[in-house]
C-alpha cells in the first residue's frame, strides 16, 4: 500500500519500465513512486486546483499532468 497524499488520488501511470509509478491527486500535487520499495521518491508541485490525469513518456523521462487549474504541465 502506498500512503502519502492528502487527498483523493484521481489517477496512477506506470513507468514504461515498470519499476515506478507517477500519482495524481486532488491534494494539487503528484507523487513518483518507487514500485519495489513502496517508497515515495518525490512531490511536484505547482498546480493551484485538483490534479485529474497523468501520463508518462513512452521513453519515461517525463510526464505531462492536467489540472482543474487549466493547465497542462510538463515534468
């Protein structure tokens, strides 16, 4: 199980190489997350509303979340 954000989490994307994961969540943020560990590797931030998807790259060195802030921000 994978604790640590403070609100509801509206959306999960797996790393293409299967060992992290990337959540959304309505806390404004998005967590990286070490699938082996269960560990959270880090938060970004920089959303102001409800974060409702994610997707990451196909080469998975990025990611790209949409808010209810209207914006779409790359990582």
């Amino acid at each position: 199980t994978l604790t640590g954000h403070s609100a509801r989490v509206r959306a999960v994307a797996i790393t293409p190489d299967g060992t992290g994961a990337v959540s959304a969540s309505y806390d404004n943020t998005l967590k990286l997350w070490d699938l082996a560990t269960g560990s959270e590797r880090a938060t970004l931030t920089g959303h102001s509303d409800l974060v409702m998807a994610v997707a990451i790259t196909p080469d998975g060195t990025g990611a790209v979340s949409a808010s209810d802030d209207n914006t779409l921000k790359l990582w």
